[in-house]
C-alpha cells in the first residue's frame, strides 16, 4: 500500500524553516567513531541537528525508509515539541525519497526557506541559525550548504575563485557543489526542481549542481582535467549535459554558499569537513548500544 502525505494548510505564522529528513536504517561506508548499529548514528545525528536550531521556528516532515519502529520513536521523542509528520516507507530508495523531499517542500506553504537533510551529518550548536540569518542578510542568495566539503580543497573543479563574504567569524564563499544536503530559498528549488528530480533518472549529485552553478562545464579543459579526479568527477561532466543540457545553455546560473570553517560534516571518515576537530567535538557524546 502506497503511503499517503495529507498537506497540511499554512499557518498563520510562518516557520523560518521547513526540514525534509531522510533516514535509512544502515551504515554506509566508514562513518566517524566506527558506528555499527544505525540508530546510534542517527541518534547523534538527529541530536546534534536539535541543536543546531537553536531558537528557529521549524516545520519538520521525516521520511523513514524501510527504518523499524526504534527510528520513529526516536524521531517522535527528540522533536516532540515541533510541528511535524512522520511518512513511512517500504525501501523506496536514494532517488525515490530525495523526488518526496523536493516535492514536499516545493509544494509547502509553512516557511520560505528550506532545508534537505540526510542521515549522516553532524552539525555545529546554532548552525543552522547560521544559515537562515545569511539568507536573510543577503536576499540574492539562493542557495546554501552548511558543510565544507573536503573535495572542495582536493578536486580541481573546485579550484575556481568566486565572491567571498566574512560575517560572524566564517568566511562564506561560491563553490560548484555539494551533496543532497542544503538549504535553499523555496522559490528557487521551484525554479530548478526539474533539476534536481534528474537525480533519480540516473544524473549525480555532482552533475545536478555543476549543470546549476555551471562551474566548469563550459570549459572543454576543465572536463579533461577532471578525469584526473576519479570516473566520478569525469562521469558527472557527461552527466550534467545528458540530463540537464537545457539548464546548462539557456538556464540561470545559481550560486551556492559554503562557510569556512564548516558548520557542519558528512560523518564520512574521508569526506570529513576539514578545519574543525569533529571527533574531539562529539566523542564524549557517542553511544553505542550493546
């Protein structure tokens, strides 16, 4: 049985954030401080994003993937005080629920900013008041990711120079990606959204915001440079053209905001965001269940 999503009528105060959060219940990859239960990762993860709220008006929606009854619970219970629904589902996978996120929060009418969270980050206390203060100082920003990719330092198509910005200890600067996690005014997601529903017909994560920010994929160079990078970052060139070749020639050039140090981290152990000493930060709050 398909699950359904009752939309819920505007309130009459805006949040100043809308979350769509997506949890799947396995460990991926080689996350920081060796999880191996999921729930102890999300846990850490889901607590750490509490905090980084702060004193934010927020309108969640969590989707549960194929996630037993613990994971409901847990979300229920850290988030008690918040307006929020719970969407159950049967192992739709990455692309499927990342397409719920965005027509989730496309269609909502509760806050004019919104936020894509996966399951494996951790954040800085107040990061993501951080974050919905920069886009209310700076109307033309469109988009943000509070996370400071290590690749933004080791890949060559990164390696561009764009506007910089230093506000409250952080220096905020243009980059040419991130992952499926970030924030974003909702009249530009509408804008794009075709965009980024390419990533459940086969483009990457990469591929969608180098066809948004078209940094690099004008170049020829940059596109035989980027081999050198790994198949991915090669692959996604040819990517951003196959599915969103229309965006790249005759679409609006979007900017995508990043602080330095970062405000977050993928819990990734090599994609760690450099700067900050995560392990030092939440090490004396790990749990990790019998």
């Amino acid at each position: 049985m398909k699950p359904t999503i009752q939309s819920v009528p505007p309130r009459s105060s805006l949040s100043d954030l809308a979350v769509c959060y997506r949890i799947y219940p396995r460990v991926s990859g080689h996350p920081v401080f060796a999880f191996r239960e999921k729930l102890d990762l999300v846990r850490l993860n889901l607590e750490s994003f509490k905090e980084a709220a702060e004193s934010l008006s927020l309108r969640l929606w969590f989707i549960l993937d194929n996630c037993p009854a613990p994971y409901e619970d847990l979300v229920r219970g850290l988030f008690a005080e918040y307006d929020l629904d719970v969407i159950r589902l049967n192992g739709e996978g990455n692309g499927a629920t990342f397409r719920r996120q965005i027509d989730i929060l496309e269609s909502q009418q509760d806050a004019g900013l919104v936020y894509f969270a996966e399951d494996d980050y951790l954040y800085v206390p107040g990061a993501l008041e951080r974050g919905v203060e920069f886009f209310a100082k700076h109307p033309d920003v469109e988009f943000l990711t509070l996370y400071d990719h290590a690749d933004h330092y080791r890949k060559y198509i990164h390696q561009g120079k764009g506007p910089h910005l230093l506000e409250g200890g952080h220096t905020w600067k243009t980059v040419a990606s991130t992952c499926l996690t970030f924030m974003a005014r909702r009249e530009a997601l509408a804008e794009t959204a075709p965009v980024f529903r390419t990533f459940a017909a086969g483009n990457s994560d990469l591929g969608l915001w180098l066809a948004l920010t078209k940094r690099g994929v004008l170049n020829p160079w940059t596109f035989i440079r980027s081999w050198s990078d790994g198949r991915f970052v090669g692959a996604s060139h040819v990517l951003a053209w196959l599915h969103a070749g229309g965006q790249i020639l005759n679409g609006k050039r979007r900017t995508l905001w990043v602080p330095t140090p970062s405000l977050a981290t993928h819990m990734e152990t090599s994609g760690l965001a450099p700067g900050v000493d995560w392990v030092r930060m939440f090490e004396h709050r790990v749990r990790i269940s019998a």
